[in-house]
C-alpha cells in the first residue's frame, strides 16, 4: 500500500511525491501483470510446440522480415529490443541449430551481420502458426477493434518516450 499523500514528508527543497491514484494504482497494477504473464505464456507456448524461447523466435520474425533475410547484429538488436550481450548469446544458440548464420558485414567489416538460413526459415514457418493462434487467443480476440487501435496508440507512446528517455533493453 502506498503512503497516502499527507504521509509525504515535506522537506525543504523537494517535491511531494504525486502518489498514484485508486484508478492509477489499479492500471498499473494490471499493466505489472501484463508484463510478466504475457511473456511466460507466450514463452511457454513456443517452448512446448516449437523447442524455442520467444526471444528466439522474435530475431527468426524480424529476419524472415528484413530484405535478404539479414540484418546487422546492431539493428537486430534495435528490432527485438534487447542488448547486444543478449542478442549475440541468442544468435550463437540459433547457429548452433542451424537456423542463423553471422557474416562479416561487407561494406567496412566492423560488424557482423545475422542471416537467416533456409532451416531457420523453416523452423519459423513450422513455429508461427501455433505462435499467432496464441497471441490471437491472449490478446487480440479478448479486444475489440478499436481497444486494438487504442493499445497500438498506447504502447507506441510507452515505447516512444522509453526511447526518448535512453532507456537500454537488457
């Protein structure tokens, strides 16, 4: 339980803390659940059908998606929002399945590059049905069209000030 907003110790030089509302807390309180029961479903899910976490399957999706089915490792690491440290274990475990190869990057041959193989390609394919009828089942049929918009609006704006802000994934 939060202190109420009397309960502030007024100290010179500082700010009451704006303590969150009933409306508030009872939001945030769903949006902490979201966080950590989505994931592990959707994990689940993946793990149980496919043998792969869905971080894994994530960096499949945004390779199958990209032209030549490559991406630099840093962009990669831009698109499935997590940290080079994390994404480079990821893609060694994805190479060691056959699913990934890492290339030097041909223009200055600093960076490398991620490639999906056609083995990867098609672990994915065998992957996404089961994956999208769970998110489907999760998500989007408990929605209806318009709280689609307003969570693509919502989340947009989570993402877009977290950026703004510097916050690093991992």
């Amino acid at each position: 339980m939060a202190p109420e907003r009397d309960d502030v110790p007024d100290e010179p030089g500082t700010a009451a803390v704006p303590w969150l509302d009933d409306e508030e807390q009872q939001a945030w309180r769903g949006l902490t659940a979201l966080i950590f029961l989505l994931p592990a479903a959707l994990d689940r899910q993946l793990q149980v059908e496919a043998g792969l976490p869905h971080a894994y399957y994530l960096i499949l999706a945004m390779l199958s998606e990209a032209p030549d089915r490559s991406l630099r490792m840093s962009r990669l690491a831009e698109v499935t929002n997590t940290s080079a440290s994390r994404l480079s274990h990821a893609v060694a475990r994805l190479e060691e399945h056959g699913w990934v190869e890492r290339r030097a990057y041909p223009v200055d041959r600093r960076g490398s590059v991620a490639v999906l193989t056609d083995t990867g390609l098609r672990a994915l394919e065998a992957a996404a049905p089961g994956h999208v009828a769970e998110v489907r089942r999760r998500v989007f049929d408990r929605l209806t069209r318009e709280q689609v918009r307003q969570l693509g609006a919502i989340t947009a704006a989570f993402v877009d000030g977290l950026r703004t802000d510097g916050a690093e994934p991992g």
